[in-house]
C-alpha cells in the first residue's frame, strides 16, 4: 500500500453568478456549481510574527540577519538544511528526505541527525537532465526528468537498476521546439493502482499547438504501471508543476496559469466610460485567471488556453469580490472570443484555487491525524509568488483543509517572505509532512530546506 501525505479546511460561501446579458458581459459565464460538501472546520488561530531559528552552519545569507514569517502561533520554524536550488521532496521509506535539484542534475538525500541538528547531506542521483518531480511506490523511486521518467530500486539508503518507465517526453532539447519551452520542468505521482502520471506544461504563454502535439503538452500523461505508452490524461493544464494522490486516490492537480490576460467583457473597466473587451489591463491582470487546484479524471479539460477560470462574482465588474471554490470558466476572447475552439459553458468547474500569478509549485496531501489543533488533514501548496504582478502577490506555504472527500478554501499556513516593498529573501518551492510529524519545507530562493514543529 503506498503511503500518501494530506491537509485541512474551512468551507467558503459559493457565490452563484449574477444573471447579466450576453451584451452586458461580452462572454458568457455558466453558473457556479457547487463544491463537494465538506463540513465546517474549527476556526484556525491568527498567524503571528516568529523568528526563523538558525542551526549552526545554516547561518549564511538570508540568515545572517533576523528573518521572521508568520506561522501559527507555538510553532517553530528552523533552517534545518542549506541546499542550493532546493525544489520538490519526497521522504524515502527509511527515513531520508530527498530534495531534487533540476539546475545541477542531481537528488540530494538528507538524513536527519540526533536532535536538533543539521542532517547529513549526500548525493543519491547526479548526472539527470532537470531532475524535479519524486515520488515513491513501496521501495520504488521515481524521478522525472525533463525528457523522461526514470524508476529505480531504493534499499538501504542506495538506489539501482534504473528502468526507464516513459520517455519521449518534450524539453527544450526537442528538434520540434528548436529550444523554445518555458515550462520544461515534469512532475511526477503515483496512483494507488501504481499508474505513473507526469505533468507536461506549455511550451508558452498562450502555445495553442500544445493541444495538438504528441505526446500532448499543457497536459497530465499516465502511463501503466510498470511503464509503457503515456497517454493523455487530463488536457488545458497550462503548467501543472503541483501534482499528487488525495487520500481517496484521486490525482490533483496545482496549475501556473496564464499571464497577461485581455479582458473579456463588452464592459468598462478602467472607468473611462468605453468597452474595455480586448484591453490588456494591469489592474484587471492583476487577478486573472486564478491558479487552478483541480481533481483530474480521465478526459478532463482545464480549458487552456481557450477558457479561463473566473473569480469575480460579478464577472466584469471592477472592484467585484474574488471566490475560488467551484469556479466556472469564460472564454478566453484572445484565443477563442466566439466559442467555436471549446466551449467553455461545458467544462466542470474547478474545484478550488488561489489568486492570479500565485505560482503554486509543489503540492502534497496530510493524511488523518493531519495537522495539529483545528488544521487536521488537508492539502500543502508551495507558493513562488509572482513574477509579474504589481504589487507582487507574496509567497507562502497554503494549506487545504481536506474534510468529506473535499478541500476547503485557502488558508495561509506560513507567510511573511516578502518585504514590504515587494523584495523576497524566501520563495518556498513545496512542503511535505515528516515521519516525525514536523512539516519540512524546500525555498529555492533562500537555498535552504526549512523544519517547522507545531506547538
């Protein structure tokens, strides 16, 4: 049986769309529907100034001087590991946290020590071609490459017997691409029926050519277990870095969705009393379109790069108020102002999200007892924050609260990375739960792997 990780939640009020004309909107928008019931959790505490502890040798810079986040209140939040480029992790069988590292091709094993004190540090993998995803099924290792996806046998701390389990996957080293591939970086999760699911992003902003490539891009593939033919199992997923298996066995996915976004309504937004449809508006970008945090089943489309997730309640509306949960979709009217490329009416809404430019990266599930107090079990997303929004949309760690089959809406689990002015000296990449019970936390800006206690 694989063992998975899992998070909590708190329900939030689903918003039915105002009834508006086709004139009025410019895009039609299809009711919201409701998101599977999930029961009230327990209102979770205020988060509260905490100053990050340094072990020694973790103190170089950002630490050489006092850096707080915003944590729970008790908790504890401790530099444990400095690692250059830390990105996704994954916990061995036997107790080791492993930490990929695309930019040197390697994956680094950490076992933790005596106390409080640093762990070791070791190289398991090195000579890889982007290495980022991990997972484990019993006492296989998967990898994801840029181009492929590897599996290996993991005993006693060492790996062998490297099985190619799919290849062929597109990289800037494809003929076809000539070098043009933003989102080159494969994810990887493994299903309870040991099917390998891989994340394969866009080659670009608004890349329609991905949909028809093949092996798909701006797609999930699987491929059975054991390895094999990777086909398409879920479409219109723009970069689905965030991959993994729910407690009930379900694939979700955390998306990158698109930038500079035109407005799609016959309204006036920007308050000069003209249509704004077409406009490309910072303070309408600002916001759309929400990150997508989505149950995949097979055929599922996310609508990329024809249909857009929708926050506004009142679609079109300046100032309108933001909901995330069972969100419907609009069309995108760069890509597919009339309809005729996919039509987003018929799509499922999305089950949660998070705002516009978000970058949420590294995704994992808490299971039962979950986290302590009024968290319990619930989903854990790494936020990079924006890389074009203004301001800046900060980065932090989100957690999910899982209840009834569902995860409830967003809830800042650690934040405080960003300055006031919009500088970061922290960016975390992914946190996963330990055998331990602590929560360990990967930042590529702050090359360091963080441990935070509960109280």
């Amino acid at each position: 049986m694989r063992t998975v990780t899992r998070g909590v939640l708190t329900t939030s009020l689903l918003f039915t769309l105002g009834a508006c004309t086709a004139e009025e909107r410019g895009v039609p928008v299809p009711p919201a529907a409701p998101a599977p019931a999930a029961s009230a959790a327990e209102k979770v505490p205020d988060l509260v100034p905490t100053t990050v502890r340094v072990l020694g040798g973790t103190g170089a810079g950002p630490f050489d001087s006092e850096r707080k986040v915003q944590a729970p209140p008790g908790w504890t939040v401790t530099v444990w590991a400095r690692i250059d480029k830390a990105r996704l992790l994954a916990w061995t069988p036997d107790g080791q946290l492993l930490v990929s590292r695309p930019k040197f091709g390697d994956v680094i094993a950490l076992t933790p020590g005596a106390g409080d004190t640093v762990p070791a540090q070791r190289t398991l993998l090195s000579g890889l071609n982007q290495p980022h995803g991990l997972d484990f099924d019993g006492d296989t290792l998967y990898v994801a490459e840029s181009d492929q996806v590897n599996a290996y046998t993991y005993k006693s701390g060492e790996v062998s017997g490297r099985k190619v389990v799919i290849d062929g996957l597109p990289d800037a080293k494809s003929p076809e691409l000539r070098g043009a591939y933003s989102h080159a970086l494969k994810s990887v999760a493994i299903g309870e029926d040991g099917s390998i699911y891989v994340s394969v992003g866009s080659t670009g902003n608004v890349s329609a050519e991905d949909r028809e490539a093949s092996p798909e891009r701006a797609s999930i593939l699987r491929a059975p277990s054991g390895g094999g033919e990777a086909t398409t199992f879920a479409r219109g997923v723009r970069n689905g870095t965030g991959l993994a298996i729910d407690p009930d066995g379900a694939v979700w996915t955390a998306v990158n969705h698109r930038d500079n976004i035109e407005f799609p309504y016959a309204k006036d937004y920007d308050g000069d009393g003209d249509s704004d449809a077409g406009k490309v508006m910072q303070k309408y970008v600002n916001d759309h379109p929400m990150e997508q945090l989505a149950r995949l089943t097979q055929g599922r489309d996310l609508g990329w790069p024809y249909c857009n997730s929708e926050a506004d309640v009142e679609p079109g509306d300046p100032g309108s108020p933001l909901n995330y949960t069972g969100r419907p979709f609009v069309r995108d009217i760069q890509m597919n102002a009339d309809g005729a490329k996919l039509d987003c009416g018929k799509l499922a809404p999305i089950e949660q999200g998070m705002g516009a430019h978000s970058a949420p990266l590294g995704l994992s599930f808490v299971t039962d007892p979950g986290l302590p107090g009024a968290y319990g079990p619930g989903a854990l997303v790494g936020i990079h924050g924006s890389w074009n929004r203004n301001p800046p949309r900060p980065p932090e760690v989100s957690f999910f609260a899982w209840r009834n089959g569902a995860l409830g809406a967003q809830q800042t689990l650690l934040g405080g990375f960003q300055n006031e002015d919009g500088s970061r000296w922290g960016r975390p990449v992914m946190a996963v739960q330990g055998p331990d019970g602590a929560l360990y936390v990967s930042d590529d800006h702050a090359n360091a792997v963080y441990r935070v206690t509960p109280a």
